[in-house]
C-alpha cells in the first residue's frame, strides 16, 4: 500500500491510497565460464552471466565479488568479471 499527500498552496491537503502489485517472475540469472575444478595459480578466470526476463524491456545491474581469505580479492560491476588466482583460494558470489 502507497499512500500519497498532496499540499496547495494555502495550505489544504489530502490524501490518497493505492496498492501496487508487480506482475511477472524474477529474471534468471546464470553464472557462465566457470571452471569445472581447479585453476592453475596465475591462470585468468573469467566469468560471465546469461539473464533472462520476461520483460524484453528490462535492464539489470551487476555485483561481483571475488574473496581471498575471506578479503575483497576483485570486484566489478558489469555483465562479468576476470581475475587471476594466486596460490590461496578464491571463492566467487554475486
């Protein structure tokens, strides 16, 4: 429920209520070009995504985040990202 006040000039108002319902499913997103089991220490990986949506209208933002050690390793924010491991671990989530 959306509730909206309107004030004039000489100080007389109202207010009104409406219920907005979005229609449609959630986009689908998948994870593209990860590897199937361990990188080489020094090899790029490089990661992308596949969303759909209903709506051919929709557009969508992106956050990426890869840690090392529980630590901000790479960051981004486009459709994928690209980093190069190093001897510890990484883990990926978007």
């Amino acid at each position: 429920m959306t509730s909206v006040t309107v004030t004039d000039g000489a100080g007389q108002s109202a207010t009104g209520k409406i219920t907005v319902t979005a229609l449609g499913n959630p986009p689908s997103a998948v994870i593209t070009g990860a590897p199937a089991g361990k990188v080489d220490e020094g090899k790029k990986v490089s990661l992308g995504s596949f969303v759909t949506d209903e709506n051919p209208f929709e557009t969508f933002s992106y956050t990426w985040r890869v840690f090392k050690n529980g630590t901000p390793y790479a960051t981004g924010s486009n459709a994928g990202i690209s980093f190069i491991p190093t001897t510890t671990a990484c883990t990926t989530s978007r």
